[in-house]
C-alpha cells in the first residue's frame, strides 16, 4: 500500500462521483490530456474511459511513477514523467489543444498556475484546464473586482484566463482526509485581450510592487513603477487609493505603458 506524503501535499481524491463530475467538464475524446499529480491514477482511469487521444502523466513520487508505470505498462498512449512540475519545461512538450487536469499539492498550487499563466505561445496550446484548489486560495483567484479577495493572484490569472466552472469538494472525498474544502476551477484562455501584454513578468513585478504593502495608499509604490507624467496620463489612478482598489484593467494599463516606454 502506498501512503500519502505530507511533504508532498498529497490528499488522494477517491469519490467517484466527483472524479466523474470533473472530467465531465469538458470533452476529453479524442483529445490530449496532461495530467499533473495523478497519484494513483483514480481520475486517469475515468479520462481513459472517455477515449483520449493521449495521456502525459507528470508525478513527482517516486513510489508513485513506479506504481503507475505498471499499472500502465500496456497502455501505448499514456506516457509518465517522473519530474517536478515547477522544474519541467511544461509549455515545450504539451501538445496543441491539450486539456491540463490536476489535483495540486495546495502547498505549490499558486506556482504551478502562474507558471501556467506565464506560457509565451499566444494562444497558448491548451484548450482547458482544470484544477483543484483550497478553498480560500481558489476564492482569491476567481474574484472579480472589487472583493475582499481581490489581489495579484486574480489580477494575473483574470489576464489571460477566463473562468468556465467551479464547484466545491468536502474534505470527505478524500483519503487521507484534509482538514479543509477544496475548489475545482475550469479556465478556458482568453481569445480577445483588450491589453496587450508582452511579458506577464512585468504584470506580476508591477502587481508585487504595489501589494506589498496592501493597506497603504499607492502615492509612494506608483512612484517607483511610473514617472510624474506618466501617471497624468492614465485616468482613474489616483495615488490616494490602495491596491486593492485599482481595477486589474489599471495593472494592465500601467504594464502596457511601462512596456511601451
């Protein structure tokens, strides 16, 4: 038997009503599938049910690669890395229209979406992507402006994603049992952007800038981002507000003029 690591994060998902109802989202036949931390394989065996045309599983445990390379081991279309999400080149060998499933370590969930987000094709190769959150920081992504969750994650993920779905998941459909609710959120990319960002790492540096301190006005931020007659030319910005109450239509603004310069 194969326990769970606490190192990893790993609460594997065993209600099959659930696994069901989130492969259900989208329509996986005939399409690729990447699968991030599929443990032992309780949602790759429903998207197998659905004839996809390929499945890459990425599983960081050992112990768990091993076991799913031979449970497996007859299966021509499934291919499984054993590497670290964050470290593997992700963008460089997915396929085009690809759908991404995953049930993330809560611990390096935010990392794993950013990396995601940062994706240089445009449009990016994916079609879809699903994946489950804790509860709180799943809210803090899928907030619309203005919310007490509003911050840089849903000012960065509201640029380049779009939200399709999301339900939430007890604690009870899970083995080991985590102490909290989890979020599945389906993103679709977004096919118009009204801003045109060359490089998200300049969004998120900006957004870093002017949340690191959250509860303060912005008058002493905005100045190391923006010149005097810069920020004379973007409606709206007014340096007595907080972060919080800038519009992510501001943060993409300030980007594009930064860029631009």
């Amino acid at each position: 038997m194969i326990y769970s690591k606490k190192s990893l994060g790993q609460n594997f998902l065993i209600d099959k009503n659930i696994i069901r109802k989130i492969v259900n989202l989208t329509k996986v036949d005939a399409k690729d599938v990447v699968e991030i931390g599929p443990g032992k394989g309780a949602l790759t065996d429903e998207i197998l049910k659905r004839n996809p045309k390929s499945i890459m599983l990425i599983e960081k445990d050992d112990r768990l690669f091993f076991f799913l390379k031979k449970k497996y081991y007859n299966n021509k279309i499934i291919k499984i890395f054993n590497k670290d999400i964050l470290k593997i080149n992700l963008e460089s060998i997915i396929k085009k229209k690809s759908i991404i499933f995953g049930n993330l370590p809560y611990n390096i969930s935010s990392q794993i979406l950013v990396k995601i987000i940062k994706f240089k094709n445009c449009p990016p190769k994916f079609n879809d992507i699903i994946f489950m959150f804790q509860k709180e920081l799943g809210e803090k992504i899928v907030c619309k402006f203005p919310s007490s969750n509003y911050g840089r994650l849903s000012i960065l993920t509201h640029y380049k994603l779009i939200i399709a779905n999301k339900f939430l998941i007890s604690p009870n459909c899970f083995f080991p049992k985590p102490k909290i609710n989890s979020m599945i959120v389906h993103f679709q990319p977004k096919s118009n952007k009204k801003y045109i960002i060359k490089n998200i790492d300049n969004l998120e540096k900006i957004t870093n800038v002017l949340f690191s301190n959250k509860r303060k006005m912005i008058n002493k931020n905005i100045k190391k981002i923006l010149y005097d007659h810069e920020l004379k030319n973007i409606p709206n910005l007014k340096d007595e507000l907080r972060p919080a109450e800038l519009k992510p239509e501001l943060y993409y603004k300030i980007t594009e003029l930064i860029e631009n310069r």
